[in-house]
C-alpha cells in the first residue's frame, strides 16, 4: 500500500467563516454578560448575609472582584481581537500608533 500524501483524512468539516465568527461573538458575549453577574451577585451574598463574613468566603470574594474586573477588561478586548481575527478585518498599525502617540 502507498502512502498518501494529502492530510485530508484528518481534516474535520469545519463551518463557513462568517458562523465561526457569529457562534464566537456570541459565546463571549454571554461570558461577559454571565461572569458579570455570577460573579457580581457572589460579591453581593458577602455584603447582605453576616454569616458568610468569615475568611474562607473572603478568599472566594476576592475571587470573584478579580472575576469582575477581567470580565470588564478582558473580554471586550478579546471579543474585539476576534472579530478582527475572524472577519479580515485590515488594521494597521499607524492606526494604533496615531492613537497611542498622539503629538
């Protein structure tokens, strides 16, 4: 038996570009929204109940203050980078310098 050069048989069918791009978007966008809340309504059930004032659940508080804010400033970037990664979006680099190092 020869060999086959081609890597086709392990290729799995993949979708179109443009559905890659919207199940992508939309995914981070219920991440964002959902680790937003979750974590915003944990921070919540430290302040209102006096029973979980304890130093356990502090360490689960801090959690998720560092959930919020990476949700807040991670994601949108990230979402960002994606939509520019998957839609071909051309984006130069004189742009982000004209913003960055603005005269």
């Amino acid at each position: 038996m020869t060999r086959s050069t081609s890597n086709n048989l392990y290729l799995l069918p993949v979708a179109s570009g443009t559905a890659v791009a919207s199940i992508t978007i939309m995914l981070s966008i219920a991440s964002l929204v959902g680790g937003f809340l979750a974590n915003g309504h944990v921070c919540y059930l430290l302040k209102k109940r006096l029973d979980l004032r304890k130093v356990p659940h502090y360490l689960f508080g801090s959690l998720a203050v560092n959930g919020i804010f990476s949700s807040l400033l991670n994601l949108p970037s990230r979402l960002v980078l994606t939509v520019i990664r998957l839609w071909d979006i051309p984006v130069s680099a004189d742009l982000f310098a004209m913003f960055l190092f603005q005269a």
